[in-house]
C-alpha cells in the first residue's frame, strides 16, 4: 500500500470530490496560486482552475458567511481557514448562521459546508495562533466537528465530510501534515461518528482525538516496553457525531481510562467524554477517569516550554501509572 | 459610478411612473401592490395587539412606515432572483407571498408556524419562494446574501439577490467584507439599506461617518450605488430595477440606499421611542409621507380605484390578518420531541450519516 503524507491524502480527498461533484468549490486565503499556505491544496487551482479553486482575500466573516449562503443554494463549498485560531473574526457566521440557520427555519434550509483547516499548538507561534477550537464548535448542535489523526483517517473523513449535508468542521493539524501512512489507491469513505481502536489492549484505555492520538501510541509503546502494561487506544475521530459505544466498549474491556486532549481543561471534549463515562459506565471503572489536556494558560511561545504544555506520552505514562 | 445602464438614462427624476417599469404595470398590478403593502400593516397592526396582550414572546419589529421599500423591490423578482433580510423581515415575507397564518402562528411559536416555532418574529423563511430569512444579528445576513448571488453566479443562472439592511448595519465589518467581495468577484447582490434614521435609538449622525449618504460608502469599493425615496412606490421600483438590470446583465453589485420611516419604536419593547425622536416628527411622516396612503392616492389620481374600492379591499385584508391571528390561537404549539428535529439534515433525513454516532447529549 503507498504511503503518502498527512497532507497529500487531504489533497487527494479534495481532488476525488472536485472530480466527483460539480458544486464543490475549494475557497479560502492562498489556496489557488500560492498553492495553500500550509501546500494542502498544491496543484488543485492547476488541474482545476479559477472556478473551482478561489483565493479569498483576507475576509473570514466575508466569505466563510459567502460560503454558507451558497451552500443554502446548493453549493458545497470547502472553506480553507489558514489556521482555525482564524474562524474567532468568523464566529458569527460559522456558529450562527451555518449553525442555526436549519432549526431557525424549521428545517426548511441545510448548508453543505465544509470548513478545515489546522487546529493546533505546538508550532512556536504564540497563543493567537494555536487555538484549539473543537470543543467551541461540539457544544453547538448543528454543527459537527472531525480531527482526523492519520492519513488514511484524514482522506476518508475529508470525503465524508465533504458529501454529509450539514456543516462539518474538519481540524487537521500542521505537525501531522509531514507524517506518512499507508493509505490505499482505491476509494474510500470514512463514516462520521465511527471511532477506531489504533492499538488494541487490555490494562487501560487511553482515549484520543486528533495529535493527541499519536502522542497516546507512543505512551503505549513506554508502557508495554517498561512496565508489560498493555494500552488501548481509542481514537475518537469525529467528536460531533461521537461514537459513545466505541468508548463504553473500551471502558468495559479495561476499566481504566486516560483521556488525553490537547483542547485546554477547562470545559474541554475530554471534560464531556469524562462526564459521560462516570455517568454510563461507573460500575466498569477500577479507578477514577485521568485527564491529560494542555497546561490550563494561553499556548506559550517559547518552544522549550511549549513542548511541555501539550500532553506529552511522559504525562500520559505518568497518569496511567496512578491508577494500575 | 462606474457604469450607467440604459435604463438608468432613461428615468426621468421628475416622474418616476414614466420609467419604464412601471410604465408596463396594469391597473391589476397596481391593485396588487396596494394590497401587499395593506397585508403588511394590517398583519403587523393585529401582531401587535398580541404583543401588548402578552400572547406572543420575543421582540416584535415592525415595519409599519416601510412598506413600499420591500413590495416596491420584490415586485420586481423573477424566478431566479432571491432575498434575505435582517430580524424586521415580516414586510418581505408577506410581499413575497408567505401566508399570514404560517406568520402569525410563527410569532405564537405554534407548530404551523412558518418555521415550526423555532424562529419566531426575528427568523422568517420560505425558499421554495427565494426568501432566505429573517436574520437575527445585525449585519450578519450581509454575507449570506453575497454567498446567493455566489451560487447563482456559479450555477449559471441569471438571477440577483436583493440583501436588505437596516442604517445600523452599515457599521459592521461583514457588510464591508461582503462590499469588498461583491465588487472584486463580481458578483449580482443588491445591498438595500433601508434608511429609517435610527439604529435602535441612535441618529445616523451619531453613529455613522459620511460624506453625504451612507450608500455613497460604496464609492470606496468602485461598487454603483444610488438613493431612493421609500415613500414613492413608483420611485423604488425604477430604481431597484436598475440595480436588478446590473446584476442580470453586468453581474455587478448595486448599493442602493433608500429613504424610509418607522412608525414605531426599534421593538415594541423599546421603552425610548417616542424619546430619541419627538412624536412631531413621527406625526409629520404619518401626515405627509405614508407610503400606503400616498400609494392610495395614486391609484384614486390615476382613476384605477375609487376610494370605496380601496376600502373593501382593506376590509378584506383586515378580515385576513384577524382570521390569521384565530389560527394561530387556535394551533398547537409543537410537541416537545420536536425540539431534536431540524438539527441536522442527515438525522432528520434518516440517513447512514445520521445514525453513525450520537448526535444530541444530554438526558
């Protein structure tokens, strides 16, 4: 099976469903000539031109509320946000209109619109700019939200997301765009809502979405090298849908549980996994749910300390220790 | 200005019913711009006996004083011409055809309103007849009408989208994201300012810089723009129509400000109408610058209805919005299982997509 980048598997997604539908429109700042801020969308305003791949100026409210006024005409738009820390000046577009918009009119109006881009710290440029927004957009019902960890993931949801007829909130991560996966030649379609185990284990469950997934590996990999201690990692995927059975499944096998989230603490998606847990599956748990999230301060600049404020396998490696 | 259409030459200022437009109205054409504008207040006028009797929740904007800007302009929408509004949206959706009932059960929160109860006054919509609401923030629809002139315009299709706006949301930066958009994409929106001199209790002069006008802004985005007189049925519509011909045959945007009054407070709940403005100035526009009255007196000038006429047809619309406002009294509010449906297209649609995954928390 090839192995392509992170980054090449969203531009494939993106080319299959130019290819596919004739209303999807990729729109956002420096997606067409420059060929993508982050190179997510290289080559696509070649293959496909002006029409169908559009430089925005910088206008988040302007043309992501554009984007979903068109998607109500049957459009299906994918907004490229430069960073997600960008969708705050598009807030009231993105949560009122695109989200709203369908129960306000009684069903009348759905928008299939896509909006993606990276979501993440880590990359040494300050707080402004390392938002990581996915609870803010989960706690709107209307809107779903994806985080996709691997290539293949990032593929299959990409098309998924691109084909679902409510507004879908992808976040890619610019730290996963150089990494590789096998990802397969042949077409392939991701269901939102469905959550997949990375690695299979018995002692505990460490529960992921997005990088943190990968951080969570490499926790298991410390863990069964060290201690004969055998992770499982769940990997949420789409956090809106979310696959609650997957996660109860995973609770009943180990009955110990890790949630690692690089959202911050506070009101966090690993605050509602936690929640849900103790409220669903208490008599499973052998010992209190563990959380490693982002240090609870805005994202510091400073890249010796940064690399500490995200989770890291050693926080996680250490939380799970407590509670086997 | 940065292009004249034809049709734009050829109005002549001092009789707007000579312009072309209007010229090809028919007496029944005229009648019926009468009666929508009649629907509008008549309908508004019983909504708000509602509000003071405390039967319906919310805010309640009326547009009563506006009348001729939204039937003047809708009047003139083809089949591929769309509109959006911002939350004083009960005037466009009459004029384009909604019912009364669908309206006034919508203000109950009843489940025959138009949107099920979940909008109320603020959040009107009727697609199948290219009516996109009913916006609740400020400025916020201004770039969703641009994304309808994006779709038609992508689509192929000729075809326009008139966005209306209050003077208050000439301030938001959406609406100058969307100007700036408009002009460098081309694309066919008609930004309708609808001038009526107050952002909620704030003149136009304390909240906004300008030269002359505020439509004048556009000159910064090389974007047309024009001003109207709202209180001239026949003047709106001439104009209007020209910004339609710009987006139909040039896809080009048009700024047009038009001129107009509200009888009534921002709300019904605004405590400070009759402070921020003196009831003088309030009692001059009803005497002087009704649009429906001076319509009126048009159609008896021109000798398309006498004055008799014009009274039955009043009854009979009077006799519409009362028995809008006994079906909405009469329906049921919506059953609570509802408050799940019109989240999402896919769960509602039963779809794969809708059933993989919890979609809704919580108890």
């Amino acid at each position: 099976m090839p192995q392509i980048t992170y980054r090449k598997a969203i531009n494939d997604a993106l080319a299959e469903e130019i290819i596919r539908d004739e209303n999807v429109v990729i729109i956002g700042e420096e997606v067409a000539r420059y060929n993508g801020a982050y190179k997510v969308t290289e080559g696509l305003w070649e293959r496909f031109g002006d029409k169908r791949v559009v430089d925005a100026p910088i206008s988040e409210a302007g043309f992501i509320g554009m984007g979903v006024g068109a998607s109500m005409l049957g459009i299906r738009p994918v907004m490229e946000l430069m960073f997600w820390s960008f969708a705050y000046v598009a807030w009231d577009q993105i949560i009122n209109n695109a989200g709203q918009v369908r129960y306000m009119s009684g069903g009348l109006i759905n928008c299939p619109i896509v909006i993606r881009g990276p979501a993440n710290g880590g990359t040494n440029v300050g707080a402004t700019h390392s938002h990581t927004p996915e609870n803010f957009i989960a706690n709107t019902p209307g809107l779903k939200v994806v985080c996709p960890a691997t290539a293949y993931d990032a593929k299959g949801l990409m098309k998924a997301a691109i084909r679902d007829n409510d507004p879908v909130c992808v976040m890619e991560n610019t730290l996963l765009y150089g990494e590789t996966w096998e990802v397969p030649d042949e077409e392939y379609v991701i269901p939102l809502g469905v959550a997949d185990i990375k690695r299979e284990g018995t002692d505990i469950s460490f529960i992921a979405h997005g990088r943190a997934v990968i951080t969570a590996l490499k926790a298991a990999e410390i863990l069964a090298a060290e201690h004969g201690i055998q992770a499982e990692v769940l990997d949420l995927r789409s956090i809106r849908p979310l696959d609650e059975e997957a996660i109860l499944k995973t609770v009943a096998k180990t009955h110990r549980v890790v949630l690692v989230d690089e959202n911050k603490p506070f009101c966090g998606v690993s605050s509602q996994i936690a929640a849900m847990i103790q409220e669903q599956a208490f008599d499973d748990l052998d010992a209190p749910v563990q959380r490693v999230c982002s240090l609870d301060a805005p994202a510091i600049y400073s890249p010796a300390l940064e690399k500490i404020q995200l989770p890291t396998p050693d926080r996680v490696v250490y939380k799970a220790l407590q509670i086997l | 200005m940065i292009s004249v259409t034809e049709e734009e030459v050829a109005i002549d200022p001092a009789d707007y019913a000579q312009a072309k437009i209007n010229k090809s109205l028919s007496s029944k054409d005229k009648i019926g711009l009468l009666r929508e504008m009649l629907r509008i207040r008549r309908f508004e006028q019983v909504s708000l006996k509602f509000y003071n009797q405390g039967v319906m929740g919310g805010f309640l904007h009326l547009y009563i004083g506006q009348e001729a800007v939204a039937v003047g302009t809708i009047s003139l929408m083809g089949d591929n011409d769309h509109i959006i509004t911002a939350y004083r949206d009960h005037g466009h959706a009459l004029a384009v055809g909604m019912s009364m009932n669908e309206c006034m059960a919508e203000l109950l929160g009843k489940a025959t309103g138009c949107s099920r109860g979940k909008g109320g006054s603020m959040h009107y919509f009727a697609p199948d007849k290219n009516y996109w609401g009913g916006h609740g923030i400020v400025g916020g629809q201004t770039p969703l009408g641009l994304g309808l002139a994006y779709a038609l315009k992508y689509k192929g299709l000729k075809g326009c989208c008139f966005c209306y706006m209050g003077d208050g949301a000439v301030n938001q930066g959406a609406y100058h994201e969307s100007l700036n958009l408009a002009a460098l994409w081309k694309l066919p929106v008609v930004y309708v300012i609808e001038n009526n001199k107050y952002s909620m209790g704030t003149t136009i002069d304390r909240s906004s810089a300008m030269r002359n006008c505020l439509a004048e802004r556009a000159d910064g985005y090389g974007i047309v723009w024009d001003i109207a007189n709202g209180e001239d049925l026949y003047e709106v519509r001439a104009k209007a129509h020209n910004a339609l011909e710009r987006a139909h045959k040039h896809s080009l945007p048009t700024v047009l400000e038009i001129d107009t009054y509200r009888y009534y407070g921002h709300s019904v709940a605004d405590a400070n109408a009759k402070k921020y403005r003196s009831p003088e100035e309030i009692e001059r526009y009803k005497a002087h610058h009704d649009p429906l009255r001076l319509w009126e007196k048009r159609l008896v000038d021109e000798g398309v209805m006498t004055v008799e006429e014009i009274e039955k047809l009043d009854e009979s619309i009077k006799d519409e919005a009362n028995a809008a406002a006994q079906f909405a009294l009469d329906s049921e509010f919506p059953a609570p299982e509802t408050i799940f449906e019109d989240v999402y297209w896919e769960v509602d649609n039963n779809t794969e997509s809708g059933s993989t995954g919890r979609h809704f928390f919580g108890d």
